[in-house]
C-alpha cells in the first residue's frame, strides 16, 4: 500500500526543451553583430537546431553519461598483444559526432566560419564541456599544418570534414578525422623548450623516428598529433598518426589516463614513443613558431569554453529563482538575489561579447585584426577562464543545498571551470606573453588601444579605466611582477568597451560601475543598489 508524507511543490521545473542559441541574447546579438548580412538567416537556423538539440532532454541525458562513465584504457587485448585502445561511452561518441556535424571543427572551410563556430561551440560546451577536446585540437591543427601547404592539402579537408569516424585505420581511407596534440613532457611542463624527446631523420625526406615521452596527450584516439621533439636542428614541430598508411599502428604507447577533477568524459593520457614514425611539419628548429598557430587557436577556445560553462551556470541560477519561492515571494524579486543574478550575468555576458569578437577578428585575418589578436588572445584567455570558477560556485550557491547535489548538474559545472584557466598555458604563462606582445610586438598593442578607443567619451568611469590602463602601460619598469595586474586590467578594459557600444545601457553601466568604476566588492551581489538590475537578470533569464 502506497503511503503518502507530503506533496511535492516549490520545486523548479527541469531546465530543458528550450534553445540554448536564441534563449542567449547578448550571444545571438554578438553572431548578428559580426557576421555579414548574407550569412544570417543560414548562420540562425544552424545555430538555432545546434541550441535545441543542446537543450533537449535527450542530449542533456548524454552529457550526464558521457560524465559519470569515464574512458578506459585498453592497453593490451585478449590475446596479449598490444593495442593502446581507448574505450568510451556510447554518449561520449553520440556527442562528439554531433559536435563534428555541426561544424565545430569546419571554421576555416567557410566563409565567417569562425564567429558561426566560436557560437556554437559556446553553445555545445553547455551540454558536456569534456567533448570539446578533440573538437577544439582539431580545430586548432589547420593553422599549423598549413606551415606546409603539401601537408595541409592532404589533411585539412578530412579536419574540417562534418562526418565522425570513430574508427582506428588509415586517414586516407577515412571520410573524416580528428587530431589531439603533445607538447609537454615531465621535466618542462609549458617549457617546452626543455623537451627531451629525440626525433631521428629517417631515409625519405622529411620522416622521422621519435624515441622519449609526453607527459599531457590530448585525445589519444586521434586519427593524428601535433607534437614536439629535438631534431638535429633543435625543437621540432611533427605529425604523428596513429595508423601508418599501410594499416599498422604506429607506436603511440598510452601509459595511463589522467585522473583528473572535473572533464571526467574526456581521455587525457600519458604516452610514450619508441621509434615513432613521424612527419615534419615547418622547418626544424622552428617547431613553437610553427605549432603557435594552434596554440592561440586553443587558447581561444578556453575563452570560449568558460564563455559556455559562465552562460550554463547563470542560466540554471535564474531559472531556478524564478520558479522557486521564499519568505513569500519568488526568489528571483528579491533584492539581494536579484544582486547576485545580475553580477553574475554580467561576468557571463562580457565573457560572451569580448570571446565573439575575438573570433570575428579570426575571420578578418587583416593584419590590423591579427595584430589585436596577439595581445588580446592571451589577456582574455588569463582573465575570462579566471572569472569562470567563482561564478560556477556562487551560480551553485543560488541553488542552495541542491546546488551541491550531483543531480542538479551544478557539482560538474563546478568541478570544470577551473580547467580552462589551466590548460593551454596557465596565468602567469597568458600574463608573460602579454608582456611578450607589447614588448616585441608593438602593432599589437596599437591594435588594441584603437578597439579601446572606439568606446571612449561614451562613460567616464570607462574613460578613467583607460587613463589608469596607459598609465601602467607607460612604465615597465620591473612589470613581470605587476604581468597579471596588467593583464586584467587590458581585458576589464577591452570589455568595457565593447559592452558600452554593444550592450543594452543597464548593462554596460552596471558593468562599468563595479568592474570599471570601482562601486563594487570583492564577492557576487555587491553591485550598487541604484542600478537597472532586473534589466539585467531579465536579459540573462532563459526563455523555454
């Protein structure tokens, strides 16, 4: 006999069958903003059926298994040979070949691909962030491999094919292919420079054979690597496939995968060469300069990344508080959460504006753009991913208890965020490479205060923000120890300014108040009480 203790009410309806594209309104606004006219009306509707199927049920289901069913590692099979295999979920495979077909690694293969990627991949990253490895390496590889163009020819098309093969075979016979990298080893970590692993000129022109070790091996079940050894010349940029042209595997030994904190669907392993075929890419001793395209690809990606994970997490904050009630109203109208949420949309949406524009600068490919790219990769990259832990935790909290509860998928939020800040360069590496760029580099920085410059007269504490910005820039004297106050500043500037000529006027100014102008304190919810904040919450709320 069924018994019965209490009715169930006053909780949140699940946040689902709704579009994650057009329920995002600076992230739409940013695509419109950026891309040419005649590309919107397609660029919408793809991105629209990417943000359904995103906020399905069915996909939300699948980010949840491909989570809490980590890889494993098949080091040898039944019969003891040895096959260096990794094992997946089912979801993990549904996801990642939706990922491909939606384009996500086709940027270079269309025009205004990059702004119509960087939006999609904003968009993907909120069902399970683990899946944008492989997508993001391959992605990442072309600017490299185009170093030489015989090499590109053969490779770019499978790269930015929209069909996923998850099979091991050779590429040439594949429709489709994906690519992972190594680049640090034990004794270096970002030095890479410190590399040990020796490549050996083969007989025919340009092959090698590697012999050492990578410490971090992204997405081995990649059809090919990017990875970095010692040649004769010094430090060498090389492809490494996994299956050799007549069918063998190549030796690609996988030691162990990563244990790590949170992207727990995605295989991050340790690998070891001995005797590796390989094929150089670039010329040898130039192996950074060569593989540096792929790194600044990467890097964006991780402002993108945190962009999606921010926009996730905000999303479930203010969903829940509109459904749920408290000392007699909906959380949502009360003051002090009102506070929060809209602090925390403001982090989401400069990360979205400032991300976008990067991306649409990827598409101009002019030098003028490319010069804002070198200093504004790098500051965005140490700023954005920053921001991104203490908003997925503060976003928990508006949750309460449930919030700390797997189920509520607010722990895994949590558990990512601090990984994009991490990964492809932590902060001191992004805060040293924004001196590198005003340093040696000095188109980079005339790039960036002429973005700057577009916003000032528009609001004085922005316009102060700028005057406080040249100031630092005027003495470096003894600025490696000031790199990360330099860094954040350049970044609060830069989205500042975009916001104050991009977004609706509640939020530019809030922003501009508590980041800019100095009214705001250290935690979430300390914005002025005199601003529009309900503008600004009802801008981030998602409409299902």
């Amino acid at each position: 006999m069924a018994g019965s203790t209490h009715t169930v009410s006053n909780q949140p309806p699940p946040l689902v069958g709704y579009d994650v594209f057009t329920a995002d309104r600076a992230l739409v606004a940013a695509v419109e903003r950026h891309l040419a006219p005649e590309l919107l009306d397609e660029a919408r509707a793809e991105l629209s059926a990417l943000g359904r199927s995103a906020g399905s049920a069915q996909l939300q289901e699948w980010g949840a298994q491909a989570n809490e069913n980590p890889p494993r590692l098949r080091t040898y099979d039944r019969y003891g040979h040895r096959v260096d295999e990794v094992d997946f979920h089912p979801a993990w495979h549904r996801l990642l070949g939706k990922g491909v077909a939606a384009g996500l690694t086709a940027a270079w293969a269309r025009p205004g691909g990059h702004v119509r990627r960087a939006a999609g991949f904003l968009v993907w990253t909120q069902v399970e962030a683990g899946n944008g490895c492989p997508l993001s390496m391959t992605h990442a590889a072309v600017p490299a491999l185009r170093t030489d163009p015989a090499l590109a020819a053969e490779w770019e098309p499978r790269l930015t094919s929209t069909i996923y093969d998850r099979e091991l075979r050779p590429a040439h016979l594949k429709a489709g292919a994906l690519f992972g990298m190594g680049m640090t080893e034990k004794q270096g970590g970002s030095d890479v420079r410190a590399n040990t692993t020796v490549a050996v000129p083969l007989a025919e022109d340009g092959t090698y054979a590697l012999t050492g070790h990578k410490w971090f091996c992204s997405a081995p079940m990649s059809d090919g690597f990017l990875v970095l050894a010692q040649a004769p010349d010094g430090l060498t940029c090389f492809l490494v496939p996994r299956v050799l042209g007549d069918g063998t595997r190549n030796t690609f030994l996988i030691q162990r995968l990563k244990d790590k904190l949170g992207n727990r669907s995605n295989a991050s392993s340790e690998v070891e060469f001995d005797g590796t075929w390989a094929r150089r890419v670039g010329e040898e001793g130039r192996g950074v300069r060569t593989i540096i395209g792929m790194v600044a690809a990467t890097r964006l990606d991780c402002v993108l990344g945190s962009a999606g994970l921010m926009r996730q997490a905000v999303v479930q904050a203010v969903h829940h508080c509109a459904h749920r009630e408290a000392f007699g109203g909906r959380l949502l109208d009360k003051p002090l959460m009102r506070n929060v949420l809209a602090d925390l949309a403001l982090e989401s949406e400069a990360a979205t504006t400032l991300a976008l524009r990067l991306a649409a600068a990827c598409d101009d490919g002019g030098e003028q753009e490319t010069a804002f790219l070198r200093i504004a990769v790098p500051a965005a990259k140490y700023w954005v991913t920053k921001r991104c832990a203490p908003v997925a935790v503060e976003a928990a909290e508006c949750l309460g208890g449930n919030g700390y509860v797997e189920e509520s998928g607010m722990p895994r939020l949590v558990r990512e965020s601090p990984l994009n800040s991490i990964w492809e360069g932590a902060g001191n590496v992004q805060a040293l490479d924004v001196l590198r760029a005003l340093r040696r580099e000095p188109l980079a920085l005339n790039a960036c205060l002429q973005e700057i410059g577009e916003a000032r007269g528009a609001d004085h504490r922005l316009d102060g923000a700028i005057k406080n910005l040249l100031t630092e820039l005027a003495d470096l004297e003894g600025v490696e120890g000031r790199a990360r106050r330099l860094a954040e500043r350049l970044a609060l500037v830069l989205q500042g300014a975009l916001l104050v000529r991009h977004a609706p006027p509640a939020v530019a100014d809030a922003f501009c108040a508590s980041r800019l102008g100095g009214d705001g304190g250290a935690a979430f919810g300390t914005l002025p009480h005199t601003l529009d904040l309900q503008s600004v919450v009802e801008r981030a709320r998602p409409q299902s």
